[in-house]
C-alpha cells in the first residue's frame, strides 16, 4: 500500500487488515512517502505531480493501482453492489484491471453517515449504517494496471486521461471518518438518513460492532377510512371573503377550522370570535409576538398543541384566497380520498387566477367573479406550481408546514404514499423540501388549489396595505401583481360547486348577528379602500395597477423567461409589450433582486 499523505489528515481509520481483505492495493512493498506540505500540493500542476511522482517512484510494477482515500472502502464482492444486485464473479477491481490494460476501471464511491456515534470517541466505520434516501452522493475513483499504458495518460484525482473505461465498480465513502464532527447533522440533514440493511448487516458481522441505531417511530393511529378534515388558517383584515370561504370548503366537506387572526382593524377578529361562538370554527389570536416569529410559522407552531389538530384524519395549512378544487365525484374531499386510494399525502398545485380585468371591489363570489387564470403547463413563474399539500394525521412528519408538512421522520419512509393533483406518485426527492411542482410533477387531474392572489384592483390595495403573513419584509408591489395575476386563458371547473357554497352560505348569513358583522366587514373594507385612494402615493399605485400596459402584461406571461417575473414588468420595453408574438417568442433580462 501507497500513502501520500498532505498536510490535512483525514481522521484515524480502525479496519483491521483481515476484516476486510480487499481494501488496499496491491503495490509491492510497504512504502510510505511523505511529501512537504508546500511542495508540490500548491503548485500550479499540484495534482499531476503527486501522482506522476508516486508513478515513477513506486507503482511502475504494481500488478494494478486503485487510487481512493482513508476513508474508503471497497465493497466486498460477496455482500450487495452499489446498484443493489448480488456480484456472480467475486473479483475484486485489482483483478478487472489486471485483465483490461490499457483500461480503467471507474470507482465509484457513494456516501455513508453514522445515525450518531457514540459521544466523545471519534466516528469508526462500524458506526456507518445509514444512506440518504433522497440523494445518492457519490465520487469517483479509478483502479488501473500501470502495464499498457502510454506516457499521456497521466493519473488524475478522478480520471486517468486518454483511455477508456472498461468497468464499474462501486466502494463505500465513510463520511464521518473523513470529516470528524461531533454531531452528524453537521454533515447532512438527519430527515434524510435511512438505515442501509448491508451496513447494518456489515457492521455486525464483519467488524463485530454495535451501532447506535435511528430511534423506533412509530405510526399514529388512525382510522384507515377517516375522512375528518382540518384547515389550519391565518388571516389578516380579510372580512369580506370569510364567510365565502368558509361555506365553500364546507360544501365540499371540511368539517374543522383553525383560525389565527392578528392586528385587525376591519372586524375580522370579530366575526371569527362569533363564529366560534355558534360553533362554525375555533378562533384564536396568532401569538407570533411572544414567539418572536413571522405569524404563519407561529400559528403553525401553536395548532400542533390544539385537540382540533391531533384528532383530524387529514389536514391543509391553506390561506382564505385559496380554494381546494375538486374535479372528480361531486366535488368533495371524499371523491378525492377515494380516488387517490391508499396516498397519505396530496400536493395540490396551485392554479394562478387573474383579476379578470376587473378593478372595483363587489360582493359577488369570489369563484364566481375571476375565470381567468394561467394555463395548467405553467412552469413560469416561479411561483405559478406552488402547492399546499393535503396530508393524512399519520405522524410521518414532525410538524406543519406553509406548503407541506415538514420535518420528516425516515424511519416511517416507507410508509409515505405521496400523490400529485393527478394521483400520480412523487419521486422521494420532493419528500423532504419541495414546494412546488415541477414539469414532471405538476397534475390537476383530479385536484388543483385555486389561488385567486390578487382578485380585484381595490381590495389588491388593501391586501398590500395590511402586510404579509409569511414574507412580512417584503412588498407585495408591482412585481408580485404581475407575477401573480394571470389572465391568459379560463377555467370555469370551480363554478359548478357555486350551488353547494351558496347553499352554505344562506345557511349562514340566516344567523342575523352573522349577517349584520359581514356587512360591518364590507363597509370597513369599502372604508379602507376609498382611504388609501385618497393617498396620492397609492392612487398612483392603483392607476398602475389598471393600466391598459399591466391589462396586456397579465395575458403575456408565456413569453417571459424568470428573471422578468423577478425584476418586474418596468424591466419590459413597451415595444415588446405592444406588438404581436409568435408562439415560440422568448423575452428575457439579467436577473436583478427580487423587489416583493
């Protein structure tokens, strides 16, 4: 075995020779060469020179030459292979390139973390039983026999230049032995480490070792066939819309609401305390003050710690401009649950409704009113493939989250069932980050979310005016309005359910002291508007808003690359905004910071 070693040690490794006969090369002798920290690892051709020195000096005879580090492993022929199948022929990568001269065989090396080794001893092998399941890191290697070749083919850290490749072979990369920490969290997300049974089966039978293992987490019980749906909420001065809202999903079979208000001024808090009272919902004040957090996050925080919560078969963190729209059955979750089959989880891509070039503020249905939307196939903007995600009360995940669920427990993985708006499977890499959709994912077969972001020109100005529950630091501006109001095409699927919700909806405005705060709500929102138009700053705002530029912009959106979406619609030429495109028109600028 060669050793160069440089000036940044790796960490100790403890495999004994016998444990794992195939883990070092088969130079002759037992040479061992120090090289200077400063010469050659600084110079200008660094890399060549090692391993064109350590080829002249001490490999010209090697049977065959692997070149991986300390904190490598090969894969010990009789136990699984990198792509999970059984090895017929045990020859290790010595013997590959022993028999191809002239050819390299390429090393391929995936990452293996400890779940936590034991505290205050450095990481061993033995420790490594864990893979990420979302992410195969790997690193490649190469194993060559020095006879058959040339001059110019000079060894490199990951290749050898000029010959080809006559096999794959994979090895294990200890990660914690490479990169000694204290805590394994350091070195990747502990959401996504799985126990690997070979490293188990490894660790046990070969290094005779007792690991520590990933914590037993088990499934929370709930009836197979509940179909009891939550919306966790947070709202803000939203007074006209609510009981809209509200009727809508009722109608379509939400039988519980959590509803977080903060700082309003327009009676919304009002109207959710007399709700509760005639036991339509649960109301309560967002406490994101005494948490010192953005309001939707301490909502989030405070609903896992409500009765309402923990007994729900299925819940949705959703806002009151979202409505869940279902396309199979007769509209309601139950037509959904059943049409998903055993999926526990379900990504409902938003689908952007435009303004319909209406500016003035009314008291007709939201559904109703707005038609215009972007087409399904969306991919710009950005945001245009959000989704939020309706998720079975399982125990999967630690907490709630704005889009999805968060904090996933990978002992439970297999147990996730994790369907698009088609009922089409997610790919296990969206489990633990994704927001958004994407070509591959998107699907509004049997569900979408319909996101009316803007709605009308007025209430656009009071929606800006009162803040962001989430992204409270920035403005909703210009950009945000154009990003988000979509006018290209139509969709009229919702407005079949306008019957249920209306039904709904008399039921409730029957309850006087519900109708008279309503109309409170309208006034004091028909207030605020006719308030900030009186302001020459936010009139003018409002007369961009309406323009006839920002009219045609809100039908133009498929030919913007996403850096117009991000520095806004100012960044357009009116030349382009004016003339006619074909079809496969592209307009696009350097991306500038994102002004909302």
């Amino acid at each position: 075995m060669l050793l160069v070693e440089s000036d940044h040690p790796l960490g100790a490794a403890d495999l004994p020779p016998e444990a794992h006969p195939f883990c070092v090369g088969e130079a002759p002798g037992r040479d061992r060469m120090k090289v200077p920290a400063a010469d050659p690892w600084t110079s200008p051709l660094a890399e060549t020179s090692i391993y064109e020195i350590a080829r002249q000096r001490f490999l010209q005879h090697a049977r065959a030459i692997m070149n991986i580090d300390i904190c490598d492993l090969l894969y010990d022929p009789v136990l699984e292979t990198p792509g999970g199948c059984k090895s017929r022929v045990p020859k290790t990568p010595f013997d590959i390139a022993a028999q191809n001269p002239g050819a390299a065989v390429k090393m391929i090396g995936r990452h293996y973390y400890p779940w936590r080794h034991r505290g205050g001893k450095a990481a061993k092998f033995a420790d490594h039983i864990c893979i990420q399941f979302d992410q195969a890191r790997i690193r490649n290697r190469w194993c060559v026999s020095p006879q058959g070749l040339a001059s110019e083919n000079l060894f490199r850290l990951l290749r050898i230049s000029g010959i080809e490749v006559c096999s794959t072979v994979g090895f294990y990369r200890y990660m914690a032995v490479r990169h000694p920490v204290n805590r394994i969290s350091k070195l990747v997300a502990k959401t996504s480490l799985v126990e690997s049974p070979s490293l188990l089966s490894m660790s046990a039978n070969i290094f005779n070792y007792k690991p520590v293992r990933s914590p037993k987490v088990d499934v929370r019980p709930t009836k197979p066939d509940g179909t009891r749906t939550a919306i966790v909420t947070t709202m803000k001065n939203e007074g006209p819309f609510i009981l809209e809202w509200i009727a809508y999903h009722q109608a379509i079979g939400v039988e519980d609401f959590l509803v977080y208000t903060n700082d309003c001024s327009d009676g919304t808090d009002a109207m959710f305390d007399l709700l509760q009272a005639k036991g339509v919902l649960q109301h309560r004040q967002n406490p994101y003050k005494k948490m010192k957090i953005k309001p939707q996050h301490a909502a989030l925080r405070a609903a896992e710690n409500e009765l309402l919560v923990q007994q729900a078969d299925w819940l949705i963190c959703m806002d009151v401009d979202e409505f869940i729209n279902i396309k199979v059955g007769n509209g309601r979750l139950e037509d959904l649950y059943k049409a998903v089959g055993d999926a526990n989880l379900i990504s409902c891509t938003w689908r952007l409704f435009g303004n319909s070039d209406i500016h003035a503020f009314t008291e007709d249905p939201t559904i109703k009113m707005f038609p215009h939307c972007a087409p399904e196939f969306s991919p710009k903007p950005h945001h245009a493939w959000g989704f939020k995600t309706l998720f079975r009360n399982t125990g999967s995940f630690k907490k709630m989250g704005v889009h999805r669920p968060k904090g996933l427990q990978p002992q439970l993985l297999e147990q996730i069932r994790w369907v698009n708006g088609a009922g089409k499977p997610l790919p296990k890499s969206d489990f633990r980050n994704a927001w958004r959709s994407t070509k591959a994912t998107y699907g509004y077969d049997l569900v979408s979310l319909n996101h009316y972001a803007v709605r009308n020109a007025e209430s656009f100005l009071v929606k800006r005016d009162r803040g962001r529950v989430n992204h409270v630091d920035r403005d909703q501006g210009l950009a945000y309005w154009f990003r988000m109001n979509i006018n290209g095409t139509e969709d009229h699927s919702i407005q079949k359910r306008i019957p249920m919700m209306e039904e709904k909806l008399k039921a409730l405005m029957a309850d006087p002291e519900i109708a008279r705060q309503h109309y409170r709500c309208v006034a004091a929102h028909k207030d605020k508007i006719a308030a900030l138009k009186n302001n020459n700053e936010q009139m003018a705002f409002y007369q961009s808003l309406t323009s006839p530029r920002m009219e045609k912009l809100s039908t133009m959106h498929q030919y913007f690359g996403s850096n117009v979406f991000f520095n806004g619609p100012q960044c357009i030429p009116d030349e382009i905004v004016w003339k006619d495109h074909p079809k496969d028109f592209l307009f696009t600028v350097e991306r500038q910071n994102d002004p909302s």
